[in-house]
C-alpha cells in the first residue's frame, strides 16, 4: 500500500494522520505504539507548569454519536513529562500540547517542550472543560494574538494553535496567522452535558465535558471550511474522523493534515492502519495521485 503523505512547516507527516492530544500520548511507551500502529506523527497529552490531577469521576460517558469527556487537563507537568520525552526518538514528527493561563505560561512551556525534544509545539487554546485554560483562553482573540506571538518569538519550532469551535472562527484563525503561526489545528471538543433521566443529575462530576467523535464531524468541517478561506497558512483538521472517507472530506475542506483520536475507541489501536487503507483506496478510485490534489477542492 503505497503511503500517502504530506508536508507542514518541513515536518513530514507518512500517513497524514497525527495522534490527537490526550489519546494514548501521555508515555513514552503509549506514543511508541501508536506509531508502531501507522500514526504518521504524534502528539502528546496537554502539559501544564505544574502536576494537576484533573476532574473527579464521572469523567467520561458514551453517546450515541459520540463521546463526552471531563478528564480536566491531568497531567505531571512539564518537568516531570519531560522524562517522557528523554530518548523518545520517534520516526514521526511529535508536537508537544502545551496549556497556561497567561502569555508567560505559553512561553515557558513551549521553550521546554523544545528543549525536550518536541519537533513543533500545540497551543491548547481550546479545552472546554477546564476553567481558566482552553477554550477559556481561545475566546479572547487579542489574548490568542498575544499568546501566538510571544510564543513564535521565543522557539525556533513550529508553532500550532489548536482552536475550539466558536462563532467567529474567521477572525479568530486569522488573528493567529497574523501572529505568525505556521499552521491552525481545528477544532477541538464541544463544549457539552449529559443528564441522568432516573436521578435527574448530570452525569459528569464536572458537569461540562468535552464532546468528540462522530457527532462533531459537521462542526469541524464548517470551521475548516471556513478558515481555508480566509488565511493561507495550513489547517489540520480533526473533529469526528472514524473512516477514510471523513479523513478526505476534512481534506477537501480545506485541511492539509489530521488528528484523530476518539476513532481508536472506535476503531482501535490500528485506527489509523485502518483509516490510512480506506484513504488510499478512494484516492485511487477517484484518480488523484496525491493528497496535494485534494486539498481544498470543495472550493473549487
């Protein structure tokens, strides 16, 4: 099976689908083997200056078209994490997922995401369910170009903002292109409930969670859809790719790479083996030869 791929900032994404953050991206051991099953890059859990622990349980619930999670950023902090990182040397690009509060956070936490090792750094602008960090963060577009900039000034590694789903995506990716971000993640979870019929509570022990997975496919395709129309830097995509043919209809937006991450639930650990066939299968089928063909032809 011939390997489709593509190319953001010199980094070589074979097959273009990267490990979406807070999947299976928080060890060593967990990254190595989703690239042993066909991830074409990596990135890693969402890091903070600090260890925090998260949200209480109930901390995730199955929908019908998706899945609703409230994990509330736990993670060991950067320093602790870097132990992760020391000798990882993956054969993919790895993206280290930075989250802060303020400009200064961003910037600490990306220069030592850099140090470790990180061939680009994300930007978790778009948590929902996190008070303080995210989408909390990602909603003040002044704030997200202030962020961007200190950022890209201060490493010499791409830089990569992750946005949420919001009403002016448009000014909000292009707010971040003129900060000079090298590319646009969209988009992350929704913001989103779940309530119990029989106790008549919600279900989650934050109340709010995060909705991904198939259900949010129409959401991250209008946003993708939209941004490659106002800025000219690269996209990747993610929100609801489980198949090959979602994969490419994010690609036909507008995206030049993708995340997945609930499909493994889904699909598996080999999700991506499994995506990665059925894209070439159409690709083939349609007479495309390469990725670079597809990319934006919904507005063609």
């Amino acid at each position: 099976m011939p390997t489709l791929h593509t190319e953001i900032s010199g980094l070589k994404f074979r097959p273009p689908l990267i490990l979406a953050s807070g999947v299976m991206g928080q060890t060593a051991g967990s990254m190595r083997k989703m690239v042993e099953n066909g991830m074409g890059g990596i990135v890693t859990k969402s890091i903070g200056l600090e260890a925090r622990k998260g949200h209480p349980n109930p901390s995730v619930v199955e929908m019908d078209t998706g899945l609703l999670n409230a994990m509330g950023l736990p993670n060991p902090g950067i320093d602790e994490f870097g132990k992760e990182m020391d000798g990882l040397d993956l054969d993919v690009p790895v993206i280290g997922s930075v989250y802060g509060s303020t400009a200064d956070d961003f910037v600490l936490l990306s220069e030592k995401m850099q140090g470790y090792g990180a061939d680009a750094v994300e930007l978790n602008l778009s948590c929902p369910h996190a008070e303080g960090y995210g989408a909390s963060i990602g909603s003040d577009i002044d704030l997200v170009g202030k962020i961007v900039e200190n950022v890209v000034d201060s490493v010499d590694i791409p830089v990569f903002p992750k946005i949420p789903p919001t009403s002016d995506t448009v000014g909000l990716a292009s707010q971040i292109e003129e900060s000079g971000a090298d590319a646009i993640v969209a988009v992350n979870t929704v913001k989103a409930m779940a309530i119990n019929y029989e106790t008549a509570h919600p279900i989650l022990g934050n109340v709010y969670g995060g909705y991904s997975g198939p259900g949010i496919k129409p959401i991250g395709l209008r946003c993708v859809y939209e941004i490659y129309g106002c800025v000219d830097i690269p996209i990747i995509g993610c929100g609801g790719i489980t198949n090959g043919r979602d994969a490419l209809e994010y690609i036909m937006a507008g995206s030049t790479s993708l995340e997945i991450g609930s499909s493994i639930y889904y699909r598996g650990l080999d999700a991506a083996d499994k995506i990665h066939a059925e894209m070439n299968d159409l690709v083939s089928k349609e007479g495309f030869s390469s990725i670079d063909e597809m990319i934006g032809a919904a507005h063609r």
